[in-house]
C-alpha cells in the first residue's frame, strides 16, 4: 500500500466529469501492424518494470487521509489493451479525431488507471499505439519513461522480465483509516523536529525567509488579471486534438542564429500560432499576451518513480507583438527573467505546505475551487504549455519503429486550450487540445505554429550581405596570416 502525496491526490479531487484529469500520447509506427495477441505479450512481459499498471486506487473514508495505491486482486490485461481500426480512408485527420473521442472519456477508477488502444486502417499501411494514463499516477516525464520501459531500444525484442507478482490482500475500510490517522499523528512529530533542526540554523531560515517572500510575490504577479481572451472561460467534457510538427535540428538553427534556447524557439513559435487564431477572431492584440501556465519538472537526475514531481511558471506569450524576430526576442528575455524569478520555487513551496493540511480539507477546497472556476470566470491564467524531453533514439514495438510520436495535456476549467510539446529521435511533435466546443478553430493554432518556425528559419539563412562580408573577412585573415614576419634585430 502506497499513500499518494499532495500534488498526485490533487489531480484526482479536481475530476470531475469534465476536467478530465489524464495525459496520453499517440505514437505511429511501421507497417505491417502486429498480431494483437503479440502486442499483449508485449506488455505482460515488461509489467513488472511497471508495478503502477497493476495497482488501483483506493479512497480512505470520511476523506481522513490521502488516497492510496493497493493491488488490484481482478487485474486483466485484456481490459487495459483495446483493439480497434479506422473507418476508411484512416487518413491522420481520422486518428487526430479517435483521439480526441477517446480523451473525452474519464478512466474507470475501479482499475488500474490506465488504457492502451491498438490502432489499424491507417490508410499509409501504418498503426497507431494510444495511451492514457491519469496524471495522478505519473508526471509527463515519468509518463514518457513508460514508454521507454514498455517498448524496446531495438527491432528485436527483448525476452520478458521474469514476474512473480501475486496481489497482495487488499485492506479493508477500518484499516485504511486507522493507517491515515497513524500518518496524521505522525506528521506533527516530524514537523517539531524539522522546526528544531531549522532553529539551530536562523541566519540561514531569515535568508530562505526572504527568498520564499520574494518568490511568492513573483507568483502574485504572474496571476494578475489579464484582458478577457476566447480561449479561456467554461467547457464541457469533449476534447479535439490537433498536431504540429518541426525538427529538432531546425529548432537549433534558429537558436544559433538569434540566441535563446530550444524551449524560447519552440514558445515563440507557438506565440505566434496563437497570434493568428486571435487575428482571425477579430480580437485587437495591440500590448496583449496570453498567460500560459508551464509546469516545470524538479525530478533529480536519474528520478524514475512515477509520482509528479512538478513545479509551476507563469508565461507572457506576447501576442501583440508583430514581428516574429521581435517575439522571440521578448519570449527569450521573459523566459531567463522568469528563471531568476523564484515563481517555480514558490508553487512548489505551496506544494509542500498543502501536504501540512488535513486531506479532508484539501479534497474540499480543491472541488470548491473547481465549482468556482466554472460559475464566475478567471483571467488570470489563458492556457497551458508542457515541454517534455521524450528518448531520442528510435523504439520499437513487436519489432517495428515508432516513427512518431505526439503528446496529449489535460485542460483545467477556465482553460479551453492546452498545448504539449514532445521530443523524439530527433523530432519535435506539438499536441493541442481544445474544448470541442468553444475551439472549432484549433487548426489555425496548429497551422500558426508551424508557418512560425518556416518563417524564423527563412529569417536565419544568410543573406547575400553576409556571406559578402564573411568572404571578404575570410580574404583579409588569408592576406594577413600570409604576410612575412618581420624579423627581430639582435641587440648590439
């Protein structure tokens, strides 16, 4: 039995039937598509790299502790691993569609909270993995660590993990309070003891003191009201989902070419898509930015628990701006201001501290809030942008390669877009989700995207002025290394 912890149990009490609360992510592979019996004994072989997969959740009664992991006693692999196909002509437009019906159903929380979907019909001969995985049980990266740990690092595949699992008992309702107020009562004696440990130390706690102030008034402002946009406000249970694409190699050159980072490039670019779906709304976008929530990983190096280990940001998308070498410019100067900011640091200091509150009181004010959001609106926050790094070297499953692989985010209430950003083997694939309602133009966002990195690389190749000067510099370094050395008068 495994307690979540604040953050995972969050995710869970913000369901609600609309907020659907899962990531996922739609990989493509080679051709011809595998027996669906192989693919099962794929996965059968590497569940025990995977102890999550078998585990479900159960809540503690009266809400007196957080909800726990145990083994599920009726686990059936069938379940988890659906088969289905495309209707003809099963172009990408169908599998964009299947996955945007299948994000808008919750997982069932009587199992374990996962689903894998086979995918065949594809009309270039290929095949489709979608996996849904609720985000109370991984973060984005540990969610492409799956992956990783399920599919295998060349065409042949590996022999199955030797497995001895056999679920242990689950406990009963009068155990799983007793347990919660056991951790309750302990929880205080820890808090004395790291309050001591602090005391010994009071220059150090009056200088985290003050970087915590400092930190928390960063947030503050990061959540000023912003103007009314379209894209936030109510939705409804229904999602659509469309892609981009770009490389990671083009990605770089526009970065070597105008400075900034590979995370600046791709933000810029996504400024602009939004640029265009607000342009072609009719909104007037002089001095407006679209403020994106950006979860920022603060998992160790070599972290491969499955919990989320996150923190948060408050971006500036600056819209307003017109030209698209002045955006990257501001994307890439608010971005290293943001990083000396503190903000990530203060939303995980709040992390920390929800995980001081009574758990009946968390689930509350969590559901509280969610009712709020959908009754009066919020301007705060516009969207959300995760930036995952995925493996880039090619996976295979039952022999063939992915060759692409795209993300899926949740979307909040108030939030009626949400984009995800995926690297792997070298690519860069952009998943947008949108209310299905209130976002029938999430294509002009897509589209916006991707004409914004063709425009930036256009804007990075030499002109004929500079190749011009860099000849005539190569000239003049030729023609002064040439030239003969004077040589050296021996004192008389």
């Amino acid at each position: 039995m495994d307690r979540m912890s604040p953050l995972d149990a969050t995710f869970l009490h913000v369901e609600d039937g609309i907020n659907h609360m899962h990531i996922a992510s739609c990989a493509v592979f080679e051709g011809p598509a595998p027996a669906y019996d192989d693919l099962v004994a794929l996965f059968r072989g590497k569940l025990p790299l995977v102890p999550r997969y078998r585990q479900k959740v159960r809540f503690v009664p009266g809400g007196v502790g957080r909800p726990v992991w145990v083994d599920d006693p009726h686990f059936r692999l069938d379940y988890h691993i659906r088969h289905t196909a495309l209707p003809p002509p099963g172009d990408r437009q169908d599998l964009r569609n299947l996955m945007g019906r299948l994000m808008s159903h919750e997982l069932d929380r009587h199992r374990p909270l996962w689903e894998t979907w086979m995918v065949e019909g594809l009309d270039d001969g290929t095949w489709a993995l979608i996996s849904k995985v609720h985000h109370c049980m991984v973060d984005g990266i540990s969610g492409t660590d799956l992956m990783a740990l399920v599919l295998d690092a060349s065409p042949e595949p590996s022999a199955p993990v030797p497995d001895t699992w056999h679920p242990a008992p689950e406990p009963s309702d009068a155990t799983l309070v007793r347990d919660a107020l056991v951790d309750t009562l302990v929880r205080p004696d820890e808090m004395a003891r790291f309050t001591r440990a602090v005391l010994r130390r009071p220059r150090r706690l009056l200088d985290e003191a003050s970087q915590m102030v400092s930190s928390v008034r960063a947030l503050g402002e990061g959540l000023k009201p912003n103007v009314e946009l379209p894209i936030e406000g109510t939705i409804g249970p229904h999602r659509r989902w469309v892609t981009a694409a770009t490389t990671i190699a083009d990605v770089k050159r526009i970065r070597t070419a105008h400075g900034g980072t590979v995370n600046d490039v791709v933000l810029a670019a996504i400024t602009s898509g939004y640029r265009e779906l607000l342009l072609g709304r009719g909104e007037q976008l002089d001095g407006v930015v679209v403020r994106s929530l950006v979860p920022v990983s603060v998992r160790a190096k070599g972290d491969h628990t499955l919990n989320n280990q996150v923190a948060s940001i408050i971006a500036e998308l600056p819209v307003g701006i017109a030209d698209p070498l002045d955006r990257l410019h501001a994307v890439r100067a608010h971005m290293q201001h943001l990083k000396q900011s503190g903000q990530a640091e203060a939303s995980r200091m709040l992390f920390e501290a929800a995980d001081q509150a009574p758990p009946v009181v968390l689930a509350t004010a969590l559901r509280a809030a969610v009712t709020v959001m959908r009754r009066l609106p919020q301007r705060s926050v516009n969207t959300v942008t995760t930036n995952v790094p995925g493996p880039q070297v090619p996976l295979y499953a039952c022999g063939r390669r992915m060759t692409e692989y795209a993300p899926f985010v949740p979307l909040a209430q108030g939030l009626r877009t949400g984009v995800a950003i995926l690297s792997y083997d070298g690519n860069v694939s952009i998943g947008i989700t949108g209310d299905w309602d209130a976002m029938p133009d999430l294509d002009v966002l897509a589209g916006g995207i991707e004409r914004a990195i063709a425009e930036l690389l256009e804007l990075s190749r030499p002109t004929e002025a500079d190749a011009e000067a860099d000849a005539d510099a190569t000239v003049a370094t030729i023609a002064t290394s040439s030239r003969p050395k004077a040589k050296k008068r021996r004192a008389s």
